[in-house]
C-alpha cells in the first residue's frame, strides 16, 4: 500500500494536485489550479544535460570548475522546482501530511504534456531536508491522467526473460552510445534468479515482431523488452488553427510531433518507427516492462523520451523505465543489476526503481582520466507507469544468502573467468569499449560471413575477437554455446597451418575422439555439413603469419600456394552456409579477395579509453595523485587510445611522473620500466618493442634507417612534410634523395605491416611507442652521431613545417581556410613535439 500525490499538469503548464491516501480508493483535490512559472530555462536544462553527458570525458582545467558547480547548481534547481509545485498553502500542507505518515510515499507527476513529463522532476528537493526526494523515501513516477485503461498484461512465469534491441542504424556516428548489454551480462551473473539475456538479430521492427510472437505461441512471452538505441520526433504536425500551438524545436514549446524509435533497416540504414507503431508490436507480444535508453541531446532527447514512454504506456506496457540522458555504462549496468535484482525478490517495478537509484547515489564515483570522481547520475532513470506490477513468480529463496548489496558490491568491477573456465576465450585482464566494432561486426556477419579485424599490433584485436566469442556464445548468437571455435596461427602454437589442421580442431571440439577415426574426405564432409545446418562462430587468431607476414624465425612455416587456395574455398563454403568467421591479422589480407569483409580496428573512443584508464591504474592507488595534473593528460593525449601502449606504460606511474613516461614516449630518453627493466616483457602480446619489431623486421635495411625519421613525429605523419624535410641540405644520408612518392610508397607499406593507420591524403597515424622504438634504433645504429644527426633532422623539419606554414597562409588568403585549419589540426602536435625535443633550441 502506498500513499501517492498526485501533480496534474495541463499543457499550457497549469498545475492541480490531489492525494490518495493507501486505504483510500479515490484521490481528493486539493486547494485549486493555478498557473505557475517553470524555474529552470533552457541554458540551465542545457548545463544539466552537460554535465550528464559531457564532463567526466575531459575533467580537466575550466571543465572541472564548471562540472563541480553544475553539481552544486542540482540541489538549487531542485529547491526551486519544488517550490513551485509545492508553495506554502494547502498544496504545501499535503506534501507535509505525506511526509508525516510512515506509509510507503510517491509524488506522481500526471500530464498528457511530453514537454512537461520531460522536466528533470528527480531534482525534487525539500529545502528543510539534506537530500533530494528521490534519495529521501519518496519515489517520483511519471503517468497520464487518469483514463479507463485496459490492465497490462499479466505476470506468471518464472524465469525472467528480456530481449534486447540494439539498433545503431548511423554506424561509427553512433560511437557514443554504448553498449549497455556487454556489462549488464556480466553483472547479471551476480544475482540469482535464472534470466535469458536475448540479443535481437537483426534489430529490425519485422524481426521483434516475429520473435515476440513466438514466444507467446511457445507460452513464454518476454517480460521486458530493453531499446538500446536512439529515440527522435517525427514529422511536426500540420499547422492547426492556433499558430502559437506549432511546435518549436528551439524553443521546445508548442504541439510535440509524434515520439519515434529508431530501427535498423534490413540492409543497413535507418528506419524510424512511430511509437505508436512499436506499442501495437509490444502489445501483440504482451510485454508488460520496456527499458529505454533511446536518446539525442539535451532537453530534445527528454521530450522525445516522454512523447514515446506515454505512447507505450496507453497501449497495456505496465511500466517503461527510460535514461532521460546518454548514460554512462558503468552507471547503467550498476542501476540495472539493482533494478533485475529486486525483480527477483518479487518487489514492486516501482521500488526496482528506486533500488537502483539508491544504488548510483551510495556508489556515487564514476571512472575517468583523473582518476574515480563523484558523480549525481542518479537522476537519470526515470519511471513511467500505467499500473503497478510486481514479479512475485520470480522471487527465490534466500536464506543463509548474502544481502544484496554486499553480493553486488563483489562484483561492481566484472573480475576476468579464471582460464580455466574459459578457457581459450579467457581475457587476458578486463575487457573495455569496443561497442562500435561490435555493432559493425553484428551488421557484417549477416551478410558477409567473413570479417577480418586488421590494425596495427597492440589495438586489441585479439582480445576484441574473444569477447565477441563469448557475446556470441551468451546471447544466442549461435545455436548452442559450444558452437563457438577458436584456432590462433601464433608463431609456434601448431606445427602446421594447414586446413586440414584447422578443420580438425573445430571436429574434435564438437565431436570429440570419434571424429579423429574419419578419413580427411569423411572429415571435410562433417565439418561443412555441421557449419551450413548450425549457426557457428569461428575465430582466427593472428592470421597474419600464414601468409603476409610470416614468422621470421620459421617456427610455423607459412602456407603455400595449394594451401592458400584450400583456404580461399572453405571461405567461399562458409558464405554458403549459416555460420561466420572472424579473422583478425595485422594487414587487410587483400590476397583473400572480395569474399571478406574488412573492418579497421584502431584507438579506443575517449570514454573508452578513459574506462580502461581507470581499470589498469585502480591497482595503484599511489597513481591518484599524479592523475590530477595536465601533464597526465599529455600522457593519455600521447597514448591515444592504443590498448597495449596504455597496458605496458600507465602502471608505470607506480615508479615514475608523467612527465618521465611522456620523454620516454618521445624518444629523448630511454622509456623507464618497473624495478628497473626498461620492457615489461619479451613476446610480441606482451612487449611494446617485441610487437613492434616482429612487423618492422618485414622492411629491408634502408626503409628501416629512412622511417627513424618518424621518431620526431607525434601521433601522425605526412608524407608531404616528409617529402620537405627530404630537399632540406644537410640532412642525414637516410634520408635524402626520397620524393613525394617514395615517401607514400614506404609509409604505405608500414601501414601494411601494421605500424601506421591511413588517414587519406598522405596522412598517417602512428603507433603511440613507435617514435620511442624508431630512436632508440637511430641512436643504436648511429651511436657516434645520433645526436648531431638528431639535431639536422629536427632543425631540418621545422624548416619543412615552415614552408608548410607559408603554404597554409596561401591556402587561408586563398578562401581555402576550412582546408588550413584541418592540416594545420593534423601537424599540430608534431610542432608541439618539436618544441618539447630539448636540449635543442632555434
């Protein structure tokens, strides 16, 4: 039983309240309307939006003063919203009736207004009391005045069953929007209570109409159906006869057009589907629990939210739980694990809700460059609701088991599998980021049936291809979880990468000793027909070494011609059949023709990278302090997101400053390492030199002597500048004499190794170790001059970059500056390294 205030708000912003006491049946009014003025405007709403979305990417210098005062503004905006809603009189008095009863208490906020609903009403603040409403025993629900609704569907199974649809129709331009699923996957393992987990494949609005049905056919309908994806407004509606009703999107005033999700079409593309169309979807599934996290920006993104949550709610969804702001993952698997666990234990949708909320206020700290700061994203999740349901059928024993919240906080940072759980599909540490890659892999596979993963060493595409592995194998990506094979040409790890290898490793996983009896033909006959009729998931690990880069040492020899045209068929009989493979290597593969798709794999995204900050330094909390200054920004500026150069150098803040670990990036000095080593390792995976050499070896001598020009670079390098430094007199005999195109051919070529990233136009990014690596082999190949030749070589490029100023000018006086200004951004951190290279002064 729960006591309830109720705020109605008409869309020209008049307000009513009433209360409905728990042993009551009917609300009664209380005072009269009245018309009130909304305290926060649009810049405030925009700030608030800020600092949800934006500040924890980059909380240094001006961005950390502005972040803590939007903070403190939170408490401000919530006393003034609550004085509007509750000013001294009869209203303020039903607020204080509701506090004084030791019932159960909700403020619901009623409107048929998405503009109204959209307001941030979780900012609720009693100016007598330490904490905002929603922290404070009161829940904040959103709803539509009271109508004569159908009662939502009916709760009685036992195991919990959510589909997820993650649809991320823009590709790349989706980047900063993560995947909520991966995580709360993971922490799903935590709680008990059995749940199926269900990715929907594709995201297409057909597909979620067929699989809803089916599981009402099969009696097992889903109780919560999760969009992970963008919400928008469609069409503004036609001109009606009051001109000052028209919706106005900057004013965010007016008639609201119709809410929308959006879908992916099934060839790829965007396709947005009215919310009232979704609602008659949900209803013929009879889902009775929808979690939005659909979103665009700022209050748009709030109203938009609104407009779709009430549409779903008047056709019998019970409740939608919605993110009224970009949420960051960390933030939404810590809320959602909450949430799923009270579900287990039977409570209320409602006190779900709150279950979670209190859970980001109590672990308030978010993950950034700087190390954890506080956070207030507990005003993110926001209820709507049209009846009040529970999950009784859900509800487990519990006794001698621990209290939830010392068994979550176990497990609020995932801890990796132990090897021998998962074996070969175990990470090596934690896994972070990548939702990108995996939407682009979901999207290829379908149609292509082979990717290859290239990038330059240390990108993570191993470990990308793991985790994908194990995504695959958990959601029912493939038929059964032992459907899933992993096979990795390292040099040394198989006598042989033949086919006939690689076929008899996927048949004794599947078949066990039987399929060893089989003669090769019976073999191949096998694995095709299990690969044609099963959804399967194959992975090549490091396929590089069997052909365009293989193993100098001569460990595994590489394939021959005959073998290389054994592999291009069985990828032609993978295309045929119902099962995909993933390929990852340092080069495109190009000799595996237009059968492939090929996806770049390169930095981390910065919330990415930030994340995986925060997982490799908290082991060293001695780190914190040297995590707060600009010149930690500088490092992670250098790193650039590249996995491996953060996992070899950031633990080595434990011993040294920024500033050491940045010089010995540059190359000016030797890069420091852990108790005196100056390597963390000695095998390609596991030393920033050993993975560089083992490409760099594939260059003859003298490309090997002229790129130690690169050493002087930071992050990119052109051609063109190249090209320049090359004319300058006095220059090191390595690098003279190469033109334009000679200097494209050699950088071409590195990029083929897996050394640099093409960018287009000449340009290229550079592996964040590479500079260091590339000094150290100037100066030991050229002990006697390496720093008068260092010295011509600097004094010589910054004659390049001059001309290439005078250039740019040209460019800018032309009517070309959009042109400058991208070059000028490109070569802008080289000019800084140049400036930074002491003891050399101009």
């Amino acid at each position: 039983m729960v006591d309830r205030l109720i705020i109605d708000i008409t869309p020209d912003g008049a307000v009513a309240v009433s209360v409905k006491w728990a042993h009551e049946t009917e609300a009664a009014r209380i005072g009269e309307p009245a018309l009130v003025e909304w305290p926060m405007d649009a810049p405030a709403l925009e700030d608030l939006r800020w600092y949800l979305e934006d500040y924890l990417r980059w909380p240094f210098g001006a961005y950390a003063d502005k972040g803590q005062a939007v903070a403190e503004k939170m408490t401000e905006w919530g006393t003034a919203l609550f004085d509007t809603v509750f000013a001294p009189g009869p209203w303020r008095e039903a607020y204080g009736a509701l506090r004084a009863r030791a019932t159960p208490a909700e403020i619901v906020i009623q409107s048929t207004s998405p503009l109204h609903l959209g307001l941030p009403w979780e900012l609720l603040h009693d100016p007598q009391r330490d904490r905002p409403l929603v922290l404070d025993g009161i829940g904040i629900v959103r709803s539509l005045p009271t109508n004569p609704l159908e009662p939502a569907f009916p709760l009685e199974q036992k195991n919990l069953r959510v589909l997820m649809v993650i649809a991320r129709p823009h590709g790349e331009k989706d980047v900063s929007y993560r995947l909520i699923a991966r995580p709360l996957l993971e922490r799903l393992e935590a709680v008990r209570g059995k749940v199926d987990l269900i990715v929907l494949r594709p995201p297409t609005l057909d597909r979620l109409q067929e699989v809803l049905e089916q599981a009402v056919r099969e009696g097992r309908p889903f109780q919560v159906v999760h969009f992970d994806g963008h919400g928008a407004f469609g069409p503004t509606p036609p001109p009606g006869p009051d001109p000052e009703r028209e919706w106005d999107r900057r004013l965010f005033q007016g008639a609201i057009p119709q809410g929308m999700l959006a879908f992916e079409k099934p060839q790829g593309g965007t396709h947005l589907v009215e919310a009232t169309q979704v609602a008659a979807v949900l209803a013929e599934g009879q889902v009775p629990v929808v979690v939005l996290n659909a979103c665009q920006s700022g209050q748009l993104e709030a109203v938009a939210e609104a407009a779709i949550a009430t549409r779903l709610i008047q056709d019998r969804v019970a409740s939608v739980i919605a993110m009224s702001y970009s949420v960051y993952t960390q933030a939404a698997a810590e809320f959602m694990t909450a949430f799923y666990e009270h579900l287990f234990a039977g409570d209320r949708i409602a006190d779900a809700v709150t279950a979670g909320r209190r859970r980001l206020a109590l672990h308030d700290t978010r993950t950034t460059p700087k190390g954890p700061l506080p956070f207030k994203d507990w005003v993110v999740p926001v209820h709507y609701r049209r009846s009040d349901i529970a999950l009784p059928g859900l509800s487990t024993d519990r006794t001698g088991m621990d209290p939830f919240e010392d068994l979550l906080d176990r497990h609020r940072t995932p801890t990796p599998p132990a090897h021998d759980e998962e074996g070969v599909w175990a990470p090596e540490g934690v896994f972070v980021g990548r939702d990108t890659l995996f939407h682009a892999l979901e999207s290829a596979l379908p149609h292509h049936k082979t990717v290859v993963l290239h990038g330059p060493a240390g990108t993570g595409k191993t470990e990308l291809a793991k985790a994908f592995g194990r995504w695959w194998r958990d959601t029912q990506g493939v038929d059964h979880p032992t459907l899933v094979f992993w096979h990795s040409f390292t040099p040394g790890t198989h006598a042989s990468l033949s086919l006939n290898g690689l076929t008899s490793q996927i048949g004794m996983q599947a078949f066990g000793a039987e399929f060893s009896a089989l003669d090769p033909p019976q073999r191949r006959s096998v694995i095709d027909e299990l690969l044609a009729t099963k959804r399967c998931l194959l992975v090549w690990d490091n396929f590089e070494t069997a052909h365009t880069l293989p193993d100098p040492t001569s460990a595994t020899p590489p394939l021959d011609q005959t073998e290389r045209d054994r592999i291009t068929a069985f990828l032609d009989r993978i295309a045929r059949s119902r099962s995909a493979l993933v390929i990852t290597s340092r080069t495109p593969e190009q000799w595996l023709g237009g059968r492939v798709r090929r996806i770049q794999v390169g930095a981390l995204a910065l919330e990415e990278a930030n994340d995986y900050t925060d997982q490799l330094l908290t082991p060293y909390p001695a780190t914190l302090p040297k995590r707060q200054g600009e010149a930690f920004a500088d490092l992670l500026r250098w790193l650039d997101g590249h996995p491996m150069s953060m996992k070899l150098v950031l633990p080595l803040l434990e011993e040294a400053d920024p500033d050491t670990l940045l010089d010995g990036l540059r190359g000016t000095t030797p890069l420091p390492g852990r108790h005196g080593e100056t390597d963390t390792g000695t095998g390609r995976d596991t030393s920033l030199s050993a993975s560089i050499t083992y490409s760099f070896t594939h260059l003859d001598p003298d490309d090997r002597q002229a790129l130690t020009a690169l050493s002087l670079f930071h992050t990119t390098a052109d051609k063109d500048v190249l090209a320049l430094l090359s004319r300058v007199a006095g220059i090191p005999a390595q690098f003279q004499g190469r033109t334009d195109d000679g200097w494209e051919r050699l950088l071409e070529r590195a990029a083929g190794i897996g050394l640099l990233t093409g960018m287009g136009a000449g340009v290229y990014r550079m592996h964040p170790a590479l500079p260091a690596y590339l000094a150290d082999l100037w100066r030991t190949t050229h002990p006697d001059v390496f720093t008068a030749q260092q010295e011509a070589t600097a004094r010589a490029l910054l004659d390049a970059f001059a001309y290439l100023s005078a250039w740019l000018h040209q460019q800018i006086r032309g009517g070309n500056a959009p042109l400058a200004v991208a070059v000028s951004a490109v070569h802008q951190a080289g000019c800084v390294k140049l400036r930074a290279l002491s003891p050399f002064r101009w």
